[in-house]
C-alpha cells in the first residue's frame, strides 16, 4: 500500500499527468485513493480511477469505482483443467490463447461515461 501510495503521488505530481490511473489490485486501489486523498483532489473531478478488479467494498467509496470485471471463477476452471492435464499425460501442454469475456463495470469514479 505505501509503495503504491508513494508512486501514486509522483503520478501526481507530473504536470501533464494522465486524467484517469488504471489499477490492478485492491492493494494499488487502497494505496492510490490514499495517496489522492492526502492532496485533498477530487474523484473523479480531478483524477479518474478505473480497476481491473472490483472488490465489493469499492462500492462504498465515493464515489463507487468504476471497474473491468474478470471471470476469475472461469480462469481458475481453465487453469485447474490444464493443469491436471499435464499432470495426466506428463507432457507438455501446448501454448493456447484463451479470451475469456470482461464485463465494464460503469460507476462514477472515471468521470465522463467512456463511449
């Protein structure tokens, strides 16, 4: 969290800074809203916050944070199968590419809704 919360104040301090931070942990989340909070900026008036995670407690931020939602039930399946493959046939599982659906989870943090 602190870590996050020191790069996140340097992100800050850049005078032509981005208009949103996107995340990707609860720990980055919990660090970077501390860190806005310490320069008394506004979400998303000032900065806007996208997660690719979206724990249930953001909800209660204010504002509710907008996130990328991800099928990990779906991942962990996917992983466990190709894992007990390998495991059964003791060889190598060949490279595939798996897309799995997101969802955009559209809430208040980022500021204008995206098109």
């Amino acid at each position: 969290t602190e870590s996050t919360r020191e790069v996140t104040r340097g992100i800050l301090e850049l005078p032509d800074r981005s208009d949103s931070i996107f995340l990707t942990s609860e720990v980055k989340i919990f660090g970077t809203i501390l860190a806005i909070m310490d320069r008394k900026l506004q979400i998303p008036g000032d900065i806007g916050i996208i997660s690719f995670v979206d724990p249930t407690w953001t909800v209660i931020c204010d504002p509710p944070l907008m996130a990328i939602w991800q099928h990990s039930s779906t991942m962990g399946m996917i992983a466990e199968q190709k894992l007990f493959t390998q495991i059964d046939n003791i060889r190598q599982i060949r490279d595939a590419n798996l897309i799995l659906r997101t969802e955009v989870v559209i809430r208040e943090s980022y500021g204008e809704t995206p098109e």
